[in-house]
C-alpha cells in the first residue's frame, strides 16, 4: 500500500525521458536499459522495513537510478533537466529514514529527524562506517532537490510521510570507495542504531532477464542456476 502510494507520488511529481547513460561499462552483469526497468521493482529493491511489530522503522535508498527511471518517465523534463539533475544526486548516496514505536492501540510515536541523523550510518563493503553530511557539506542545489521532494511525499502520506528523513550521505569513504553502488557487485549496509539493513548489489530489478536453455523458464537477473533443473542460466529473457 505504501509503495504504491509513493508509485503515485513520483508519477505525479516526475513522468519519460531518453536512455541515460549511466548504466554503462559492465561486463560481468548485464544491465536492462533505462526504459524496462521497473520502478515499482526498484523501489521494492531499495526499501526496507524492519519485522520488528512494536515499531516501524524504515530504510529507503535513492539510487542514481531511481532518478532516472522517474525522470525518463517524466514528460514534462528535458533530457538536460534529468542530466543535471543524475549528475546533482550522484554526488551523494541518499536514504530516506523513518522510525517510529508502536503505542498499545497502534499510535506511532515517530523518532525526530534530528535523531534519526544521528543514528544513521551506511556502512560500505570494506567496512568503514560513515556518518551523514552536515548539512553546510551538502550543496544548495542538492538541499533545494530534498526539500522540493519532502513536502510531496509528506502530504501523501501523512504522519508517516511527515516523519521521513532525508540523509544525505558522502558518495565515497574516507578511502575514495564509492559506498553503494547500484550497478556494481557488492554489499553495503544501512543503519540506524542498532537496526541494519543489508543491501546487495547490482540491484535485480536494473538487470537484463535470464533464460534457462533446458525448460526454457525466465528469470530475473541474480539468479544463477535454473531451481528446477539446475541448469546455469543465460542472458536473454523474451521481455
Ligand atoms: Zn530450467
């Protein structure tokens, strides 16, 4: 139901555009062009809840290509808007955190969004933990683009909406390592206080359809072995 309210959000708030060429040089995986992605499979791929039933906590990541699957669908934004706009979000890794507990009857006592910076982390795959950016650190430009997103969401979704947080978060560690990369082999992790969500990548719903060559089943992209025949699976669903 959430996600779905979101969906509307984002068609309401961006719309369709050109292929964009963030999605290149890959040779291990293959990668589904911009236009066949799905953003209701992205945003399911990058949002997490935890099972906890005395609250609601909530880790969302914004990746690159969330940007451009909503503005490739976004009529009323040039191909220039959308560039700038994926060249403004890519430098930053972007989570949206929500966190709240469960009273006796339901009510939600939602944690503020002063603490819900200070509990938030990622945690990139050599390790290293790191903290959000001041926000003196985060350009205007970028602040303007998560201020111009948050009332949107926040009037669609009510208390829960109202209780989001933006984080924006350093591109790369300490080390030059980019912490979350939506096209890349790897893993990197969100927190918020002790709560952790693991993400791995490339995420599923950015890559090419696989086929398996004995039963002729298709499958999505992270599969390796057909579970019916155990036959290694190929590139090449009919999508
Ligand atoms: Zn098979």
């Amino acid at each position: 139901m959430f996600r779905l309210k979101i969906f509307a959000v984002l068609v309401v708030a961006f719309g369709v555009m050109q292929p964009l060429e963030i999605l290149a040089d890959e040779s291990e995986v293959r990668l589904r062009s911009i236009e066949d992605v799905s953003i209701n499979d992205l945003i399911e791929g990058t949002q997490f809840m935890t099972d906890d039933p005395d609250r609601v906590t909530m880790a969302w990541w914004l990746p690159d290509e969330f940007w451009a699957v909503s503005l490739a669908e976004d009529a009323a934004t040039t191909e220039e808007g959308a560039a700038e706009i994926i060249d403004l979000v890519s430098r930053y890794t972007l989570v949206i955190y929500v966190d709240g507990e469960f009273g006796p009857l339901g009510g939600v006592t939602f944690v503020s969004p002063e603490q819900l910076r200070r509990g938030a982390r990622l945690q990139g795959v050599d390790g290293e933990e790191v903290s959000p950016l001041a926000e003196a650190d985060v350009s205007p430009d970028m602040m303007l683009l998560v201020g111009s997103m948050r009332p949107i969401i926040a009037n669609m979704l009510g208390a829960f909406g109202q209780n989001m947080s933006f984080v924006v978060f350093p591109r790369e560690d300490s080390k030059g390592q980019i912490i979350a990369d939506a096209t890349a082999a790897g893993e990197f992790t969100m927190k918020l206080g002790e709560t952790v969500f693991p993400v791995k990548t490339p995420l599923p719903s950015l890559l090419a359809g696989k086929r398996c060559g004995t039963c002729e089943r298709e499958y999505q992209g992270d599969y390796q072995y057909c579970p019916y025949d155990r036959a290694a699976l190929q590139y090449g669903a009919s999508e």
